[in-house]
C-alpha cells in the first residue's frame, strides 16, 4: 500500500486497524503523519516509544475505550525495539523465542477483534531495503506479519526527487531555475526531506525574483558540493584559470578531494559512452541512459553534451587514464590532495 492509498482509505471511513510504515525515507512518513494527525482531535492522539515501553502496553492503550473520541490514533515508534535481542541472525530464520513469540501472538490476537475507531501506527524507519539492512529488515516485517497493511517508505530515487521538487516549487509559488533545482537535488543526495525544507525557505527568500544556482550555493547547507560541479564545468571547457581558482575554494571550504575526482570520473565516462554510440544531442543523451537504468536530466544531459563537443574521442580517453592517475596519487602514503589535483588539472587543460 502507498501512503496515497491510506490515505483514501481514511477519507474514505475505511482506515485498516494497524499499519506498518516500513523504511527510511523521512520525506513521506512526515507528510503521511501530518495527514493523519488531521484526521482526529489532538487529545484523541496517543504516542508511544517501544525503546520505552513494552508493545503489551501499547495493545492496553488500544483496547482502551474513549469516552471523549470516537477515532483515535496511535502513533508507535522505534517499532524495531519490539523484536527480540542477543541472538544471531541465523536464529532469525527459524522459530521465534517465546518472549518474542508471547508479543507477537499479544498483536495478532488484538487484530482478529480490533477497537473500533482505532488506528494503530507502527513506525519501523531504522533498515533499508537493500543491503544489510534488508535482512533485519525481513525480520521487521516478520515480526509484525499480523499487519496486512504495510506502507513501504522507500527513498527517492534522483529524477523522482526533482520531479516532486518541481511540484513543490509550483505549490510554493516562487521561480526556480532548472540549473539550480539540478545542483539542489544532487547537492542534497536526492533526499526529498532535506530538499522540502530548503525549497520551503528558498520561498520566504525569493519574493519576486529567480532563484539561481549562486543562490543554492549561498543558502542551502551542504551546497559546497555544487562547487565541485562547477569544477566538472569547467574542466569540460578547457578553462585552466577557472579550474584552478574552484580547486582553491575547494580546498580551502574543505572539501574532500577525491569526492571531486569521482564526479569528474563519471562526467568523462558519461562523455565517452556518448561519443562512441554517436549520440548527437542532448535528448538522445538523455534517452540513452535512461534505457540503460541511468534516469539523466536535461541539464546533466548538457552537461554531457558540452563535455564531447570540447573533447575527441582520444582526449577522453587521456582524460579519463589521468583520472584514474590521480586517483592513484591520492590512495598513496600521506598525500597531499591538492598537489594531486593541481597536476591534474593541468595535465589535462594542456591544450
């Protein structure tokens, strides 16, 4: 189930009696809370912590009938302190222990004859979905196998993040630019919570006026990534002064170096796959990677495009075989990281 479809199901009178929120993304559980909390009177809103109470208390407090709230709504954190602890993983694939099993069979029982009016919310936001955390995170949901209803809050991937800050920038009612929403969405990681807060104050900031991508560097904590964006830019343009004078406020903000080095590397991969598939514009660019897993912007797409039209195929080549030189420099005893990239810098604006 997707928080939309809770949602409906509540405007609707027909919300589920429990609900698992499962996931680490921030964005959507806040958004999902609020929503809820809409719902009821602020005395029919009941919060627990299960690091500091025991789920039987919580399924006391369900069972509990209200004589000033007709619906009530109980909001459950840290719903991974609930399973059981001091055993190993293996263990987690065969049989529950009997402490575990006591709760666990305490939430399935409450469920065959919920409390009328009575939504129970249960906030498990500690594991992803890939990983190691996938396995603990199974054992979450296993634990909690009695709730039929599990709204999975899974991160933003980047193109849908820009596509929901876009929205935002709408709702907000202010002008962004397409440069600046890029190096936000990619400055912040693509995390949407992180970006709804900065889109929130950008708004208060903006007035009548255009947001740039000086301003994302001005304002948003964080941003000194852009930065290193500006960098990849002009390396693609050859310009040797404007390189070196980003590489100094990198340095001196700094900046971790080889962070740079690796943008710069996929900039210049990105150019040489789009080179040799003979990808003449920046809609073919885009459409190409996104066929191959890798959803690309139009600006990021430009970006690209620019960086080929200003490098040969051998230059590409070159520029990538000093990348992977300098990445050696830095790996090496005690570097010193700018030295590193300043002989970078000018092997490869060496015209």
């Amino acid at each position: 189930m997707t928080p939309a479809q809770l949602l409906s199901r509540i405007q609707k009178g027909a919300a589920p009696a429990a609900v698992l929120l499962l996931g680490p993304d921030a964005y959507e559980r806040l958004r999902l809370k609020q929503a809820l909390l809409s719902t009821v009177p602020e005395d029919a809103v009941a919060r627990h912590d299960l690091g500091q109470v025991e789920l039987a208390a919580v399924i006391d407090d369900a069972r509990a009938l209200s004589l000033f709230a007709a619906e009530r709504l109980i909001w459950v954190a840290n719903a991974e302190a609930a399973l059981p602890r001091g055993r190993s993983e293996e263990e987690g694939e065969g049989e529950t222990p009997a402490g575990s099993a006591s709760d666990a069979a305490l939430l399935a029982a409450y469920l065959k004859s919920p409390t009328p009016g009575v939504l129970l919310v249960f906030e498990a936001i500690r594991f992803d979905f890939e990983g190691d955390d996938k396995r603990k995170q199974d054992r979450v949901r296993k634990f909690y196998g009695a709730i039929p209803d599990v709204i999975e809050l899974r991160r933003y991937a980047a193109h849908e993040a820009r596509q929901e800050a876009e929205a935002l920038v709408r709702r907000a009612g202010f002008q962004l630019d397409p440069a600046a929403l890029d190096l936000l969405v990619e400055a912040l990681g693509a995390d949407m919570a992180r970006i709804a807060t900065e889109i929130e104050k950008l708004g208060l900031f903006a007035g009548s006026r255009t947001v740039g991508p000086e301003d994302i560097a001005a304002l948003v904590p964080d941003a000194r990534a852009t930065t290193i964006f500006a960098l990849v830019n002009a390396l693609g343009r050859r310009d040797r002064a404007r390189a070196l004078e980003i590489l100094d406020t990198l340095t001196r903000e700094g900046e971790y170096l080889p962070l740079a080095l690796a943008f710069l590397s996929t900039q210049f991969r990105m150019a040489l796959v789009a080179r040799e598939a003979g990808l003449k514009s920046s809609q073919q660019i885009q459409a190409h990677f996104t066929r191959q897993g890798m959803p690309m912007w139009g600006s990021r797409a430009d970006q690209v495009l620019q960086t080929v039209g200003r490098f040969a195929g051998p230059q590409l080549e070159r520029a990538l075989k000093l990348i992977s030189k300098a990445d050696r420099g830095l790996r090496d005893a005690r570097p010193d990281d700018r030295i590193v990239m300043e002989q970078f810098v000018l092997e490869l604006t060496d015209r």
